[in-house]
C-alpha cells in the first residue's frame, strides 16, 4: 500500500507512480486520439464535400444529434461506475476493518494468557507467542494463494506441519485449540479461563472465514464485463457526435472521458480484492509485522 502526505496534494498530481492509471493507459490514451483523429478527419472532410449539397445541414444535425444518445447513457453509465467504485471500496474496507479486528484480538488473546498461565509455564508462554504472532502472517499469506515459512517462527515442529498442509491458518488455530485443551487438563487453565480462551480463538476463525469470502467472491463476471463493453462503446462512438460541435477539439476530449472511465473500472478492479500485493492493497505485510512486535512486547512485559 502507498502511504503519503494528503495534505501535500500539488505533488502527486505532477508524480506518476508505477501503478497510476494514466501510466497504465498512456498507449490505449493514444489509440483513441489515433480514432478520433481519423473520425475526425473524415467527418470533417467529408462535410466540407457535401457543403455544397442540400443534404450538408442534415447530415450535421444527425451527426450532432448523437451527443443526446450520449448524455443519456452517460448518465446511466455514471450510475453504473459509481455503484461498482462503491462495491469495490466497501470491499476493500470490509477488509481493512476484518484485519483491525484481528489486531485487537490479537492482543487480547496475548494478554489473556500471558496473565492466566501460572509462573512455571514458561514454554507454553513461549509457545502462544509465536503462534499467535504467526497467525497473520500465515493468514496474510494464505489470502495471497500460498505460505513462505521463512516469515514465520518454528516452535514444536510447527513450521515441519505447515510445509504440506494445504490451509496453514486452520492448523495454527487447530494446534492452540489443542494446547489450550492440554493446559485445561494440566489444570493451568480453569473451565472459566478456557471460555474465555475459546472466544478469542473463534475470534480468529471468523476473521479468517471472513477474509476468505472477500477473497473467493469477486463481482459477477456478467455485470463487470457489461460495464466493460458499455465503456467501450461509449467511448467508440462518443466522437462522431462531437467532432460535429468542436472539430479536432474532440480528440483531447475524447480521450479524456476514456481515461476517467476506465481508470474508474482498474482502480475499482484493483480494490476489489485487498489482499494482494498491488499498490492500493490493504498493508497486511505492516499489520502482521505490527501483531508479532505487540504480541512479543505483552509476553515479555
């Protein structure tokens, strides 16, 4: 995720990051002025020919007609983008608000058995802090499509049991369960401190579950390519109506209403799924390195 100044805003104008939509666009940018210069050439031309011809002011009228057609769907299409660009950022941050809870509970799972452990447990201490601190990462990676176990901390064989697992969150949370249960039966923990311990570690599941449905159901694929095609034609035809008004003035017009439209559909695109790696993405890499320093700060306090 890019962090910046927002009350520096001058400066980002005039800066092109890596992932900037006009970056992203600058050779279909030129495809379409390439168009609307061509449109624009014949259409001019091919009135000047008929200037002559009674059939001139027809022709034009026609021709600057079509701008109606386009205020219309213009107006449903912005109804459109503002629903999708909605979508996506709801969903970008549903997710932000889902890893801000895992934070919290995060340290509240800390401090709990930190506090509930007597003094002589001291490896089962040193057990909940590196897999509570393992946690996020396990799930930042796991939301990414995969695990890199060189991120995470190796205690009782841990890091051995992920390497062929396929879901390494559920069995980090599987193997707490079973630690707490041990410590349970040990009597370190009471049946009252074992409730307690169990709401947070369902805490995890729901997070987990959560992030999973964010990250397993994109937008319909009918609705997001219908917006496509409708962006596209809109732009396709958005010049034989306005060369009629501004001549070889629609070029820059032109490619100006394609690039708020389409950078509209790639910035939603992007945001729509969080959990990745892209520019816009939510800072998970942040937020587990963040976890793993608190939760090491309370076990150690």
């Amino acid at each position: 995720m890019i962090e910046y100044d927002n009350k520096v805003w001058f400066r980002h104008i005039l800066h092109f990051h890596r992932t900037d939509t006009f970056r992203i666009l600058f050779w279909e940018m030129v495809i379409v002025a390439v168009y609307t210069a061509i449109v624009a050439a014949f259409e001019i031309h091919w009135l000047r020919e008929l200037r002559a011809g009674a059939a001139s002011e027809s022709v034009e009228t026609a021709l600057k007609d079509t701008t109606i057609m386009h205020s219309i769907l213009g107006f449903v299409l912005s109804l459109l983008v503002v629903f999708r660009t909605n979508t996506a950022y709801d969903r970008w941050w549903e997710g932000r608000k889902l890893w801000g809870a895992l934070v919290n509970n995060t340290r509240n799972f800390a401090v709990k058995i930190n506090t509930f452990l007597p003094e002589e447990c001291k490896s089962q201490r040193a057990y909940f802090k590196t897999m509570i601190g393992n946690f996020p990462t396990a799930l930042k990676e796991h939301l990414r499509g995969g695990i890199n176990l060189e991120e995470l901390e190796d205690v009782e064989g841990i890091k051995a049991r992920l390497a062929n697992c396929e879901h390494a969150p559920n069995l980090m949370i599987q193997s707490m369960y079973r630690k707490t249960k041990s410590l349970y039966a040990a009597g370190h923990l009471s049946g009252d401190e074992l409730i307690v311990v169990d709401r947070e570690l369902k805490s995890f599941f729901d997070i987990m579950g959560a992030c999973e449905r964010i990250k397993n159901t994109p937008i319909p694929f009918s609705y997001s390519i219908f917006l496509k095609k409708f962006i596209f034609f809109y732009v396709l035809t958005l010049p034989i109506g306005f060369v009629a008004y501004f001549e070889f003035w629609a070029i820059p017009i032109s490619v100006f209403v394609f690039y708020v439209l389409v950078s509209l559909e790639i910035i939603a695109e992007e945001i729509e799924m969080p959990f990745g790696t892209d520019a816009n993405d939510l800072p998970t890499q942040k937020l587990s390195d963040m976890i793993r320093r608190n939760v090491n700060e309370i076990f150690e306090a």
